[in-house]
C-alpha cells in the first residue's frame, strides 16, 4: 500500500513538473550555436537548471533554434529530435538521459565525410538548418551559403530539420555529395506571427479573426501591383469590379468602403496610392477583419484592414544580392470583339430613322455654302450616312449616286484604321535589385525597382522608379534604432483628354476605344488617302470650318481622333517620399517603450498642353472668337479674338504632406513559469495631414517663351456664333481653371490592447482606443467617441483532444467590438455654393446652386462587430482551415434626406440610416503531398458569404432614376439593389409595353403620361457578390511547379446595356447587331421582344423612354474565373553551383484565362463591352 502510494506521489510530482515545462515560454534566436551555450542561454532567461553526464552528451554539437514564446516543452523535443538524448522535466530541473543504443548493422562501416547544400523550395540557401544523423548527437548545422560537412557511415539516416519546413530523412549511400531542397509545410504553423500594424502576435493567441497572404504566395504571383496579388488569396476579401477592394461587404450607404491600408505599422495618408510600394519588398499581408484584429484603428478601420510588412534584412547572414526581371505582354484589344455591328448594318439603321422622320437634323443641316449670315445649324460634321440621305432628299445627290455612295460607306470600318493606328499590345517591364545581409547587431536591406510600361494605347505610357532602404542597429543591449525611407517617381503620358469646363462637345473620351465606338461612326475614314486628317463626327464639317476661317475665325473647326493623339501632351509626374525612424528601449525583460515618426509626401503635377492642333484649344479660342452682327465676321483678331492664339495649359498641383508620432509602452511577460502570460500595448499618436490643389490654367501658352494672355474677364458672359441656332440664347463665361484648395486634419488617438492567457489554453484579449478629430462639426459629443472591442480563444485541443489521432490542432474564437467611419467629411464642415460658367438655359442669366450646408450636430458611422470562428488541423495536417461567422451592425449612416426646394438645397447628408451585414468565411486547406516523395500536391478552397440589409432609413426617395441605378437605400433591401420596368413585350407597332404591380399594361399613350412610382418597378438584386471564393492548386515535382487559381462570384445580378435601345432622333452614333432582329411590320411582335424603330406619334415616344432599364435586360452575374496559371522551375542546385548562383528560378504567368458565364448572353459580367484580355508574364529570379 505504501509502495502504491509512493509511485503515485511520483508520478503526481511527474506530471506537475511536465506541465511547469508546458508553461514556461521561451523566446530564442539562436542560429549555429553549441548545445552547451543553448543550456546556458536557456538556464539565464529561465529557472531550469540541466542535469546530465558529461560524457554522454555532444556539448559541442551546433544547432539553431528559434522560437517565439513558445513553450520550453516544445523547444526541448525539436533541440533532442532524431539524437539519442531523452529528458525529462522535475520540478526545476531538466534530466537528460541517453537512449540505450540499438543494434545497428553499420556498426562497423567505415565512417566518410559527407556534404552538400540545402535550399528552399526556391532555390535559396537555407542558413541553420540542424542535420542529425539520427539516434546520435552527431550533427551539424548549415552555414551562411546553406553548405554543410558531416561524417557519417553507409547505412546512416541522415535527418535534416528546418522550422516551417517538413523533416527531410536521407539514407547515406556511396555517395558524398547530397544537396536537399526542403519542403514546406502546408499549414499555418501556430508560432506563425501576425502583425496587426501596432503589435505582433503569435497566432495561438490572436483572438481576432485574420487573413494571412504569406511570401511564397508573393513571390510566386507576378503583377507591379502589391493588392492585386492577394485578391482571390484569403476569404472575406472580395474584389468587386465596381466597389474595388471589400472585407466582408458593405457597411455603409456613402462612407468609406474600402479598407485602411497599413505599411509597416503605420497607416497611409488617406487616398494613398499603393502603387509606389514595391511588390517585391513585401514580406507579408495580413487582413484584418473583425473588431479584435482591427478596432484598435480606431475610426478608419470599419471597413477592415490590410497590414503590409516588407522584408528586411536578415542578421548574421552574409550579403545577399537577389536580382529579378518581369515582363508582362497582355494581347492587342480586338475592337471588333463586341455587340457593335458591321457596317451594312449601320447604313440600314441610319436609313431606318431617316424613313421615319425621327431624326433631329434636316436639309437645312446641311452646309449649302459661303452665306452672308454665318448659320451655326450648319455647322457639325454629320454622320456619312445620314448626310449621303439629306443630300439626296435635297437633291444634291440622285438616287443612283447616293446608292453608290452608300456603297462605298458599307465598305468602309473605321475600327480598321483605328486598331492599326492606335490599339497595340500592353506590355510592362519591370526591374528589380536588392541587396540585404546583417551582423550580429545590424541588419539591413536597400532595392531599387524601375518599372517601364507601355499602355494597349499608343503614345500612353508611364515609367517609374522604386527605391527602398530599411535598416535596424542596435546601439545597446536595450536600444534599437531602426530606419526605412520609401521613394517613388513616376511620369505617365496620359494620351488625349478632355477639358472638363462645360465646354465639351463630347460626352465620352472618343480617343479611348469604348468611346470611340459610342461617338465615331464606323462608316468613315480618318484618313483620306493623302494621309491626311479627315472631318469627323463631332467636329465641324470641313465645309463650314472652312467658311468660319474665312470669316476671321483663327482656327480650323474639325475634329478627327488620330490628330488628337499625335498632338496629345498630357503629363502626370507623381513623386512619393515615405521616412519612418523608430526608436525602442527595452527597460527589463517583457517591458519596452517604442517611439515612432512617419512623415510622409506625395506631390502629384498634372500637366495638360491642348496645344492649337488639339480640338479642345482650336474649340475655345473660335467659340469666344467675337462676330460683328453687322458685317458676320471678326472685324479685328486683335480686339475680336478674346482668347489669344495658341496653347491652353492646364496645370493642376495636389501635395499632401503627412505627420503621424507614436508613443507606445508594450509589455510581453509570463508569470507563474508560463502559467499566465499577459500581452499589453499602451500608447499615444498624433497625426497631422496637410493637403491641398493648385489648378492653374493659362490661355494663348507658348511653350517655347513661356509666355501667355495676361489679362483676362472672367466674370462677362460673351456672345458667340452659336446663339442664333438655339432656342435660347446662351452665352458662356471663359472658364477660369483656377482652384486653390487647402486642407488640414488633425487626429490625436489614445488606445490600449491587453491579452491575458492562461494555462495556453484561454486568452482574453481587450482593447480601446479615442480618436479626437476635426473630421466634422464643433460638437465635442460627436468628435470623440471610444471604440472596443473583446476577444476570447480556446485552446479546446489542450483542453479535450491531445490524446487524439483525429484532431491536431483546435481552437475557438468570439469577439466583439466596434468600429467606426468617418464617412463623407465635407458634408459636416462648409457651405459649399457652386456657379457654373455659363447662363441658365431657362433664364438666360447667371445662377448659382447650394452644394451643401453646415451640419455641426453630424456624427461618425459606428459598426458593431461580433464573430465566431474555429481553426483547425486534422488527420495528421491532411486537412486544416477556419470557420468564421459574423455578425455586423452599422448605425448613425450617413443618407441623403430631400428638402424642400425653396429652401435653397434639394438634399442633404445626415445620420439616417442603420444596416446589418453578416456572412460566412471558410478556408480549407487539403495536403496531399508524402515526405519522401518528389511530388506535392495542395489545394486549397477558400469561401464567403456576405449579405446586408438596411434596417433603417429616415426617408422614402422616389427617384425612378435611382432605384434603377441602385443608388437608392430601401429598408429592408441590400446596398446596391438595382430595379427594372416590367417588361410586356411590343405592341402591333413595335413599342416596348410596361407591367404595372398588378400585371396590367400601363396606358402611356398619353402626352405627358409616365411611369412614375416605384411599386411598379421589379426588385432584381444587388450589384454586389453574396457568394465568393476561390480554389487553388498547387502541385510540385522536383523543380517544377504550377500553380492554379480559380475564383468563383456569386449571387449578383448585373445590368446588360450593350443592346439595341432605340431613341428619339436615332442619336446612337453605332447600333448593335441585334438591330437586325427588330420589329418591323405587325405581327413581329409574336416573334421578338426588340422594338422597332420609333415614329413618336402621339404619346407614343413616352413608350420608348424606359426601355433601357427593362427586365429583360438584367440577368445572373454568376461566373467562374481561371484567373491565373502560373509555372516555374528552379535551376537545379549542381548547375547553381557551376554558374555561382545560390538560386535561379523562372515562372510563366498566363492571367485571364477563361470564364464561364450563367446569363444568357454568355458575356462577361464585369467585362460587357470587350472581353478581357489574356496576359502573359515571365519572371526570372536570382539570388547570389
């Protein structure tokens, strides 16, 4: 009985003591040490002593450890893996025990020297790797180029051992050279760190809910964009075409969508371009995204978080040189791969209408020759067609030679000369060099990218510079200094443009090639055949320019698309500076203080010159050219010409120069040998952003002197040639171009994070932070309001499952917190009034609108985050992954409420509206890949649903328009809901019918008579993925590899306009093919839904107005994308070694490469007009 007793106060004291070493963490950095300093180092930071034989212990074997609070249980069985060496933990002290040796039949090989070289699975070195010969303690751990020496016998297994990595066994054969390429492993390892931006955490304890896009998914991917090469990557993150970048939906009616984004711990200026950061600088990019991973952002961070780390160098490694070259080509645009039609099809159109009489020009359109009076009527350039038909109806043309010149017009595609004169391939290159190493106290990392794009426009491109330099020193054995400057200069040649002053004549860009096919007709030329420019849609006819020129005004008034581009000179230079230096003093073991300042500028010049060739500066100069009533011409250029000849410059100025200081306390420290820990960061930031624009615009520039027209009225509405053919007069004021804007937020920010974790089994974590900003009015009750957030994880596989061959890993998570948005800032500060530059067109004088009016009393959008979610291994790390539900709830959202008009304002935005949000996040991950295999395979599956709902709105809007646009908040509907008119099919004449709520046929027969409530519209769906995700595979053979990634969006519907919509007037410069389907006699009505070409009897042009927005027209945006496949291949490690390079890989990139659609025009969703093109990319990658 006393000897029963006895072992069971032994193994009491046993299994007490295990847990002492369970719950003691260590940090550790140690790379080719002796085992005899890792015993001392671990008996210094901790109160564990070792207990063994001298003589039966290698003190002088060399090892690398790494750990990061990990427990010292778990550091001990990876320093003895694979030797002869057991331990075992009693209260303080740990006893080694060396294993009974087995009888092994190599016993008496003769031993041989072994070596070789271990690398990555791209070809990199690998410094500190251990190699063991297992059973024994002989060993040794790879050097600074990843090469070892070991001896060994024949027979010997030798066990190489890397973290991160999966344990490569070798037997030892006759041979003396073995050079290993290590595996990864397929899952998040928990050690795994994730930096939320303020702190880092190991993922064990990270309560919050998190998407982590590692390096190897970086450096595979090729693209210059950062973002780009994570969309797709991790679930609850959501590339939508129209919104750009979600974390889990929508939030808001009108604020802030998109997710903060953070660089290096501090957040960029608002409307930071990521563009200057170097792909491939970055090291990691987790998503935060529920309020306890990313409330401690405070008030922008409602709509997520995304947290980019960029590498740096690694210390006492030697100097690294990686080099790299991408280039990317994406295939010419096929303009003719649309809805538009052929030509014939465009003469049969035109003729349509003009048969009709429904065209909006007659024979008086026609220019008739030099006149006494100067008739604006006369004065645009006609579709070829329509002008082929008013000149036979004049009778300048007989019915025989208008057919032969309607021949000659069916002949004719525009979209031949334009692909070949301005659509090319897309080709960017990239260039990249970096250099990185350390010592024992210093490590650093200097890259310098230059990037060299050539647009799919000609004479559109952009070059830009990347420097980068990051640098840490420790100047103490407390104090650590750190350093990273970021530098980008770019400079684009933007191709034509517009001036956007109200004096444009075209609505879309016609330089650009959906602009082109919606404002040039295709049956015409833009070259004759001298080469030279002709008169084009849009412009003034060659005619009537000619008869201005000869009435005095000083430039010729035709338009044409190529000369637009070969005297296109618009400039974007972009220059971006990013300085950030910190400073931490560690005052004791778990205590330290962090200062740190970021000062950021970006200065953007947009330089326009319309110089006199261009159509935007010959238009402004004639327009304000001043005519003589009497005489009908300019009487005298210098007096007459208002605006001087020559050039009209733009010059527009943004610089926006940001300071943010951070104050932060962080304390990290166990208690009770690791049976408490407590994580906590306190801290204190103010930030100060200064921004501003200054637009300048110069009339009669010249870009030689420099010099230009001094004196200027602004303020006088002028006269000009036009008046006469309008209905009312309309006198225009020279715009002026100048703006100068500036700007200051101010942002003071108190915030704490605490972790409590006990046993590694239960963590709690808290937080709050208090912004006080100058975001809105002078209510102090609305500028200042905490955010929280609270977090709980369980260790439940600890807790139930560590015994299990099922369950690997196990943990549980719930949280809850808010967020907040700042929403639209200008709606709470100024009275905003607006003067346009010309006179009402109903008056016929200068007016001027109310844009907004102070509201002090507007407060920020507040989000409650509440989230479920599970993270798992199972079956060996066979399966692993995470579950995620969450629950959000957005309140005081801002919304436009109407006024009434007298009042001076129609709308206003104010705190009225309330929405909920919730959705579901999965993420499997499934290794299929055996140790000793030379094949891998992994796939992985990540999914999301997300859906919303506004549960409060403090007005019903009418607006038909709106709900048609999806621009309308409706209680209890999605963000986004788009209607349509019901559609009834065609009447016997060929007009679109309507369906009211009840299924009758709505009477628009009437003058006057419209559609004009919304119950009679459809709900057809939101705009916005309920269902995303992707899938990606992985396989590996040797020094193969491909990758494949598939996405899949869901659950939308999208609007199809590329049809037939026929209008008053025939106004569509290009029809589409299903023109030829249309309605023409009665009876056609039985067999197609496409309206005829309208007459506008009586009432019955009403019918055509809403046909556009039919239900027919909207469909399932479901589609599966095979966004990307790329290939690569590492240099094998002997032809490394023959060549001096540590690493060659190269990887072919093929991106767009199919999709598959579920509507029923089989057309893209996101890409109606032209289907996406395919781009092929190619990377080669160095290390040296």
């Amino acid at each position: 009985m006393k000897l029963t007793y006895f072992f069971f106060i032994a193994s009491f004291f046993q299994i007490y003591a295990s847990s002492y070493g369970q719950n003691t963490k260590v940090t550790l950095d140690l790379d080719n040490v002796t085992v005899e300093k890792v015993f001392s180092h671990i008996e210094k930071i901790t109160d564990y002593r070792f207990l063994y034989n001298i003589s039966s212990v290698d003190l002088n074997r060399r090892v690398s450890l790494s750990s990061d609070k990990e427990p010292l249980n778990g550091v001990l069985k990876r320093l003895f893996k694979f030797t002869n060496i057991n331990f075992k933990v009693l209260e303080k002290q740990i006893v080694l025990k060396v294993l009974e040796k087995n009888n092994i039949s190599n016993e008496t090989a003769v031993q041989q020297s072994i070596s070789g070289l271990v690398v990555d699975e791209n070809g990199i070195p690998l410094a500190g790797v251990t190699i063991l010969i297992a059973g024994t303690q002989n060993g040794v751990v790879t050097d600074f180029d990843g090469k070892f020496t070991l001896q060994a016998k024949k027979g010997d297994v030798v066990v190489f051992n890397y973290l991160g990595y999966i344990d490569q066994e070798v037997p030892v054969t006759e041979e003396t050279v073995y050079n290993i390429q290590m595996k990864p492993t397929s899952f998040e390892l928990d050690q795994v760190v994730i930096s939320t931006g303020y702190q880092t955490i190991t993922r064990e304890r990270a309560t919050g809910s998190f998407g982590t896009v590692g390096a190897k998914v970086l450096e595979t991917k090729i693209d210059q964009n950062i973002l780009s090469k994570i969309a797709n990557e991790t679930p609850g993150l959501l590339l939508d075409n129209n919104e750009g970048f979600l974390v889990r939906g929508i939030n808001s009616i009108s604020g802030q969508r998109t997710p903060l984004i953070v660089v290096d711990g501090v957040a960029l200026p608002e409307g930071s371009n990521v563009s200057n950061i170097n792909p491939n600088d970055v090291k990691s990019i987790n998503v935060l995204k529920d309020a306890a991973a990313s409330s401690i952002w405070g008030i922008k961070s409602a709509s997520g978080v995304i947290v980019i780390v960029t590498k740096k160098g690694s210390r006492n490694s030697k100097t690294m040189v990686e080099a790299s070259v991408n280039t990317s080509i994406t295939s010419k645009l096929d303009i003719f791969d649309t809805n538009i039609a052929g030509p014939s099809t465009q003469i049969n159109y035109q003729k349509a209408y003009f048969n009709a009489n429904n065209i909006n020009v007659g024979v008086d359109n026609l220019f008739s020759g030099p006149t006494e009076t100067i008739d604006a009527n006369q004065f645009s350039q006609l579709n070829p067609v329509l002008e082929t038909l008013l000149m036979q109806e004049r009778g300048e043309l007989t019915q025989s030679q208008a057919n032969a010149r309607l021949n000659n017009l069916s002949l004719l595609d525009a979209r031949k000369e334009y692909s070949n004169k301005v659509l090319r391939q897309t080709i960017w290159n990239q260039y990249n060099l970096a250099i990185s190493g350390g010592g024992e106290k210093q490590d650093f990392r200097a890259s310098i990218t230059f990037n060299n794009n050539e647009s799919g426009l000609v004479n559109v491109d952009s070059k830009q510079i990347i420097a980068n330099i990051r640098s840490s020193i420790d100047l103490s054995d407390k104090l650590n200094v750190s350093f990273i400057t970021n530098f980008s200069q770019s400079l684009e040649n933007a191709g034509p443009t517009q001036l956007n002053d109200g004096l444009s004549i075209f609505f879309d860009n016609p330089a650009t090639p959906s602009g082109f096919l919606s404002s040039i007709p295709i049956n015409s030329r833009l070259l004759d055949n001298s080469g030279n420019y002709v008169a084009q849609f849009g412009g003034a006819n060659s005619g009537f320019s000619d008869f201005l020129l000869s009435r005095g005004v000083p430039y010729d008034y035709t338009y044409n698309v190529l000369q637009e581009y070969d005297n296109a000179d618009n400039t974007i230079d972009n220059a971006n500076l990013r300085l950030q230096a910190a400073l931490n003093y560690e005052f004791f073991e778990g205590l330290d203080l962090s200062l740190t300042y970021r000062y950021a500028l970006n200065a953007r010049e947009t330089k326009n010159l319309f110089n006199e060739n261009t159509f935007a500066a010959r238009h402004r100069v004639n327009l304000f050219a001043q005519i003589d009533s009497n005489t009908n011409r300019v009487n005298n250029p210098d007096t007459d010409y208002v605006l001087n000849k020559g050039a009209i410059l733009n010059n527009s100025f943004f610089r926006r120069a940001s300071h943010i200081l951070r104050g932060q306390f962080n304390f990290d420290k166990g208690f009770k040998d690791g049976l408490h820990h407590i994580t906590a960061i306190a801290g204190y930031e103010v930030g100060i952003t200064n921004f501003g624009t200054d637009s300048r615009r110069l009339y009669g520039y010249n870009d030689v002197s420099l010099k230009f027209q001094q004196e200027l009225d602004f303020g006088r509405l002028y006269d000009n040639f036009y008046n006469d053919a309008l209905p009312l007069t309309r006198n225009f004021k020279i715009p002026e171009g100048n703006f100068l804007d500036d700007q200051q937020d101010r942002i003071y920010s108190y915030y704490s994070n605490l972790a409590y974790t006990f046993n590694d089994k239960y963590t709690l974590s808290g937080s709050i932070r208090l912004d006080d900003q100058d975001f809105f009015g002078a209510e102090d009750d609305f500028r200042n309001k905490p955010l929280y957030s609270v977090g709980l994880k369980w260790d439940a596989y600890e807790e139930l499952f560590s015994s299990s061959n099922i369950v690997n890993s196990l943990y549980l998570r719930v949280s809850h917190g808010t967020n907040a948005n700042t929403g639209d800032k200008e709606a709470g500060r100024f009275l905003t009034i607006v003067i346009p530059q010309r006179t009402s067109a109903i008056f016929g004088s200068q007016f001027a609108r109310i844009s907004n009016i102070p509201n002090n009393l507007l407060q920020l959008e507040k989000v409650s985050k509440t989230n479920f979610g599970v993270d798992f291994r199972l079956l060996e790390n066979f399966i692993s992954g995470s579950v995620d539900f969450y629950s959000e709830v957005s309140e005081n959202l801002f919304s436009s409420i109407a006024f009434n008009s007298t009042l001076g304002i129609s709308e206003q935005e104010v705190n009225a509206g309330e929405l909920t949000n919730k959705g579901l996040d999965v993420e499997l991950n499934f290794d299929f890949s055996k140790p000793q295999s030379a094949f891998s395979y992994n796939t992985s599956l990540n999914f999301s649903l997300n859906k919303n709902e506004l549960t409060k709105v403090e007005f019903d809007n009418e607006d038909i328009s709106a709900h048609i646009r999806g621009a309308i908040p409706r209680l209890g509907k999605a963000l986004s809901t788009i209607y349509s008119y019901r559609y009834a099919g065609l009447d016997n004449t060929g007009a679109p019918q309507y369906f009211d709520r009840n299924g009758d046929i709505i009477d628009l027969s009437e003058d006057g008579s419209e559609i004009k409530e919304s119950e009679d519209l459809k709900e057809e769906g939101t705009l916005v993925p309920i269902y995303y995700g992707s899938w990606i595979n992985e396989f590996a053979y040797k020094n193969f590899s491909l990758r494949v990634l598939t996405s899949l969006k869901a659950g939308h519907v999208f609007r199809y306009n590329n049809r037939f919509i026929p209008g008053q007037y025939g106004d569509v410069v290009n029809v589409t093919k299903d023109f030829n389907n249309r309605w023409k006699e009665a009876g056609d009505e039985n067999q197609t839904s496409i309206p005829g070409v309208p007459t506008f009897s009586a009432g019955g042009g009403v019918k055509y107005n809403y046909y556009s927005s039919v239900d027919s027209f909207v469909d399932d945006a479901s589609h599966i994308r095979l966004n990307q496949i790329n290939f690569g291949y590492n240099l094998p490690l002997i032809v490394l070694k023959k060549i001096g390079f540590d690493s060659l890989r190269m990887s072919f990139q093929v991106d767009n490469v199919a999709v598959w659609n579920f509507n029923k025009w089989d057309v893209d969703p996101e890409n109606q007009f032209f289907p996406l093109q395919r781009a092929f990319s190619f990377n080669i990658n160095t290390r040296f």
